[in-house]
C-alpha cells in the first residue's frame, strides 16, 4: 500500500510540473525545503550535470553583493534553473533571471555558451550575524519544449554564506584626475586597508554611462599610507567622470566620490613658440594635431643644415611637447635654430635662438 501511495505522488508531481510552463521559470525544487528537483524533465537528477555557486563566502550585514550559478553536461542546449535561501533576499541582475515568491528562476531557457551556461544574481545580507544558505537545481534540455527525460538536471552543491560585520576596508585620503594633453591620470591614496582586493576604475562620458575601464590590485590588509595612479590615454575632446569601485576579498564593494574633468582636442594644426626663448641649453617645443597624420618636426641651422629630428612618426590628434636639448650638438657659442612642423599639407616654422 505505501509503495502503491509513492507512485502515486510522484505521478501526481509529474502531472503538476507538467502543467507548469517551465520555460518561464519555476520555483520550490531546491533542496531547501524537501523540493524533489525537475522532476517535469527526469525522474531523477543526472550526476554527469554539474551545477555550482561563484562567489564571496562571507558578506557584511545588509550588503548587496553579485553571485554567478553555472551548469555543465546534459543536451547542453538551454537550461534553466531555480535558487532558494532561508534568510537573505535574491533579486535580478537582468532579463534572464526573475524573483518568483521569495525565489530566483530563469525567464527563459538560456542558450549554452560551449559547454557552460551561468546567470548572475544579486544577494542581500540580513541584519543578523548568522550562517545562511544558497540553494540550487539546474536543468540542461535540448530546448524543444517538451519536458521529458531526455532532458537532465542535477542539484548544486549548498552554498554556505557567512554573513558578518566589519568596519569599512579601506580609508582613502586623496582622489585626484590630472590632464595631460589628451591623457588623463587618475591617482588616489589610502591611509589604510583592510581586506582589500583592490580597485575598478570606472569612466562615464556625456553619451555613455558608467563602464570598468580598469583594476587596480589593492594591498590586502596595510596600515603604511599607498599611493595608486592610473593613465587614461588618447582620448577624444570631451568631459569626462571618474570614480573607484573599492572590492573587499569578500565580494562586497563601495563607491568613492565622482571627479570630473575636461578634455580639450586641439581643432587645428599648429607649432607654439618654443620655452624658454632664448634657451640654454634645453628648450620646450609645443604643437598641436588637428587629426591623425604624419608628422615632422626638425631643427635646422641657419645654412639650412638638419640639425635634429625630434618627431618623424605617424600620431592621433592631440597636443604635444618635446624638448631639444642642445648639449649633444656640442654649440659652445650663441647661435639661431630654426623648427619646422610638417604634418600632412601643413607647415610651420618658427626662431628659435640659443644664448650662451
């Protein structure tokens, strides 16, 4: 009679599940609460199906942090997946995962990428110092919205999370963006770190929004003052926004304040007067690129004789400087350079004079 009863519940669970449309997700088959898995595809899971959890195994009271879920094995066409915990809540990352009462699942069947399909997720710490639980199944289907054994599914391993509560990881005292022709240097310093993974640089321009540019590795835990820069090069005329994502070894992450700063691309070609004019025995040369081209800039004596050749190479649009240094000449006496710019159809010259 209680074997007869099993087969009964079972039949019953498959013609439940069946009646659910599983390729917009579904929820209660983790292990969390007795679910018996996807059963709508296989009566049992598959162990050559793996399923497993990424990401930090502890996290501070009340913060958000993101987690990745990865299946192997099966038809590995599409899968599917539902998560569950007894304490922290679950929310989306995008479109391909959705919160069903309490609980995290697919909406839609999501295509293998090789052999390996994920979905991101977000999890948020209660207000309690305690231990919770990350629980899974995943199921691999050929994709031909039939649920049937050909398809296969397997829980994932529990994944524990420490929630827990520290201080702050890391005090940073300066965050600094400095402009150097069309390159910027972003540089900051912390006075402390603790549990410091390090650093995401992320830039945001007037026509796109914030985008990881960077990372810059942290020194775990220091009490010695450290001091970080970063070069954003060749960019084009425009404002520009920066700020730091700061990540603790745990996943859990904080935002500095933003720093704003303009970027001006020369709109037209041209060779400055040389610094210090007359010089001795160094000097400043400034021009401007109007856009990519190839560039010349020569020194000649009055005889017309080469005397130099400073830049002789293709360069994007920008301004920039180099020095001339007339030491290697071996001049020992007072004498008059005369530069020239060639870049595509333009040409400048300007005096430069060399006093002794």
């Amino acid at each position: 009679m209680k074997i007869n009863l099993l087969f009964v519940i079972v039949f019953l669970s498959i013609i439940i599940y069946a009646n659910v449309d599983e390729m917009d997700g579904i929820v209660g088959l983790t292990k969390r609460d007795g679910g018996l898995g996807c059963l709508c595809h296989n009566l049992t899971p598959t162990s050559s199906v793996h399923v497993w959890i990424e990401g930090p195994d502890s996290v501070l009271i009340t913060n958000t942090v993101q987690f990745k879920l990865l299946m192997t094995g099966g038809p590995a066409i599409a899968g599917g997946f539902n998560i569950a915990t007894y304490y922290g809540q679950l929310d989306s990352v995008d479109t391909l995962t959705k919160v069903l009462f309490g609980e995290l699942t697919h909406t839609a069947p999501n295509p293998f990428q090789n052999d390996t399909v994920f979905w991101n997720f977000l999890y948020t710490a209660p207000d309690s110092l305690l231990a919770d639980t990350i629980y899974s199944v995943a199921n691999s289907v050929n994709w031909d919205s039939i649920p049937s054994n050909l398809d296969q599914w397997n829980f994932g391993e529990n994944f524990v999370v420490h929630i827990i509560d520290n201080p702050v990881p890391v005090e940073l005292s300066s965050f600094i963006a400095t402009a150097n022709l069309n390159n910027v240097q972003i540089s900051w310093t912390t006075l402390t770190e603790t549990n410091n993974s390090g650093f995401e640089i992320e830039r945001k321009t007037e026509s796109t929004d914030w985008v990881n540019i960077a990372f810059v590795p942290g020194f775990g835990t220091s009490t010695e003052i450290h001091s970080f820069s970063y070069d954003d090069c060749k960019l084009n005329d425009g404002s520009y926004s920066y700020r730091l994502k700061q990540i603790d070894q745990n996943g859990r992450f904080v935002y500095s304040g933003v720093i704003n700063i303009d970027i001006s691309v020369p709109r037209e070609f041209a060779l400055e007067q040389n610094y210090p004019n007359p010089f001795n025995p160094t000097t400043k040369i400034a021009f401007r690129m109007a856009d990519f081209s190839y560039v010349s800039l020569k020194v000649y004596d009055v005889l017309g004789n080469e005397v130099a050749k400073l830049v002789d190479e293709y360069r994007p649009a920008g301004k920039y400087e180099v020095e001339f240094n007339t030491s290697i000449l071996r001049q020992n006496s007072s004498a008059i350079y005369i530069c020239q710019l060639k870049a595509g159809n333009f040409t400048q010259t300007i005096k430069m004079v060399l006093l002794k």
